[in-house]
C-alpha cells in the first residue's frame, strides 16, 4: 500500500493524544477527562475528535446518559494504561522522585469515616511533603476490582475482602464497632444485651442489609434486635442518632470525630475486630510516587491514632 492511498502514513503522533485517550477510557466520559487533566470540556472534545480521526474509530459511543468505548477502544485499553505509565516513569526518572516539584491527581477511594477522619491529617502530610499533589476522594458505593484495574482509582480504602489475586493489600489499622445515641438516650446509664435489644437500630451498610455480625452476637444469647432503617454511610446513621430513639453501631476510629456530642459505649455482644486495609494495583508497585502515597497514608494513619 503506497503513502497516498494510505490515510495514517502522514499523521505525526502526538504522545499528548495518547495521554487523553487514557483519560477518557478511564473516566468513560469528556467531563470526567477533562477534570482529571486539568482542560476546558471544549478542549477535550476537540482532543476526542483529533483521535477519533488518527484511529478512523468512534472510540466512544452514546449509551443512554453515558459514553461507551467501541470494541476498539477495549482492545486497547490495557496496553494503553501500561504505555502511559511507562512514559511518565520514563519523563519522571524512577530513582529522581522529587517530591516537592511533583505535579500528580491521585484518586482514593474511601468512604465517609475515612475522609473525616484522616482527610486532614493526610492533607497535611501531603503539603509538607508534596504542596503540588492533589487528592480526589471517589464515593465508596461499591467494592468494584475493575475501577483499579483500569486506572480509575489509585488506592482503595475499607474493609476490603476479595478483590483477586493480582490486588496488592495492606492493612492500615484495626477498628472496632461501638454503640451510639443521642446523650439524654436511656441506654447512656445501663448497656445490658436485654436492653441493646430492646430499642430500634440503624444499620450501615451500602447494600442496604438490616442485619450482620451483631445480629448473630445477640442469637447466640437467645436475643434479636429490630433493624427499622439501613442506610449507606455512618454521617446519615449519626444524623438520625442525634434526633431519635435509634441506636447505631459505628467503627470506633473511623467515626471518632463524627461522634462528638453522641454517647457511645461498648457492644454488649461480641463481634469481630475490622481490618481497615489499602489497596492497589500491581502496576504501581514500582511507581516511586504511588510508593510515597502509600507511605503517606500509612504516616497519616499512625498520626491520626496519637
């Protein structure tokens, strides 16, 4: 096939291009991109429509609200993430990490408890070491391996169970539930099972279950409790606390400052302690910046407990 009759012979790669179409696999979306890359939405689209006509593909089609990647796109996907890392690893020099001209968006996932209990100390941590690294906390709402496998999310953060063999995991701390309700609430003077029991619960749980480890630690004394609302995070079960008759069981340290002015008291049952870990994908174990973020979490973490 000659040059002419051939569309990409005279096309001059731009590396640039390759960087945004990671962004928009990742992301799924010209918004999402665009934030993650610090551009205008006008921007990206135009960056969308150049690879577009370098990949004569659509790359992403409309599917209801959102965009979906063509066949294409997925097949190139992996190989894509990978060439990418391996470019900036090459531009950023592996054993030359300088932190404090390190210009980097990382994206944790972790839940409510989490961020408003380490967010500041890890904020603070993060601008002393590295002032232009930047940090996006992504809601929690599911415990997906995909979103790691695709670059979606840097870090993972919860009580994590299987995510697959290739994860890398990390326990950060133990935590532990604790009861809690509103100060005046009969349960401050006296926590007996009998009497945990006897008053109306507030689970917490994202896949909205009304019972748990607690339900069977009150079984085993001939006990069950009544579970009236579920809800997805620990602010909206301490909010409901605060007004009402329910009672919540929350994580200990991950709920330490959204406790105040609550009455919390030890379980009368018992339950198993909660490993609060980190996740990550293999592809960034040699990365010195990821291996600084994890560090920094572990530091932040530590700090938090003193």
């Amino acid at each position: 096939m000659s040059a002419r009759s051939n569309p990409k012979a005279h096309v001059s790669l731009d590396m640039n291009l390759l960087v945004t179409l990671d962004a928009l696999l990742a992301e799924g979306s010209v918004a999402g991109a665009a934030q993650r890359l610090n551009l205008s939405s006008p921007a990206m689209s135009r960056q969308l429509a150049r690879i577009r006509h370098l990949l004569a593909d659509p790359i992403l089609v409309r599917a209801g609200r959102g965009l979906v990647p063509t066949p294409r796109a997925e097949a190139l996907r992996e190989r894509l993430r990978r060439l990418v890392l391996e470019a900036e690893a090459l531009v950023r020099g592996d054993d030359e990490l300088d932190l404090m001209r390190l210009e980097r968006v990382f994206v944790i996932r972790a839940n409510d408890g989490f961020v408003g209990s380490f967010g500041a100390v890890l904020a603070s941590c993060v601008e002393a070491e590295a002032p232009r690294v930047r940090l996006r906390f992504a809601h929690q709402d599911k415990e997906d391996v995909e979103a790691l496998r695709e670059g979606k999310i840097d870090a993972d953060v919860g009580v994590i169970g299987a995510m697959g063999p290739e994860i890398r995991l990390q326990a950060l701390f133990h935590d532990r539930f604790v009861g809690v309700v509103r100060p005046d609430h009969p349960l401050v003077n006296a926590v007996t099972p009998q009497q945990f029991a006897a008053f109306p619960h507030v689970s917490v749980s994202r896949r909205g279950r009304f019972s748990g480890p607690i339900d069977d630690g009150l079984a085993a004394l001939g006990l069950k409790r009544f579970v009236s609302i579920a809800v997805a995070n620990f602010a909206d079960a301490l909010a409901i606390v605060r007004t009402s008759d329910l009672v919540a069981a929350v994580p200990a340290r991950l709920t330490e400052a959204a406790r105040s002015g609550l009455a919390s008291f030890e379980l009368p049952v018992k339950t198993d302690a909660l490993t609060i870990s980190l996740a990550w994908h293999p592809r960034f174990d040699a990365d010195p910046a990821h291996r600084w973020l994890r560090s920094v979490m572990r530091k932040a973490c530590g700090q938090a407990a003193r």
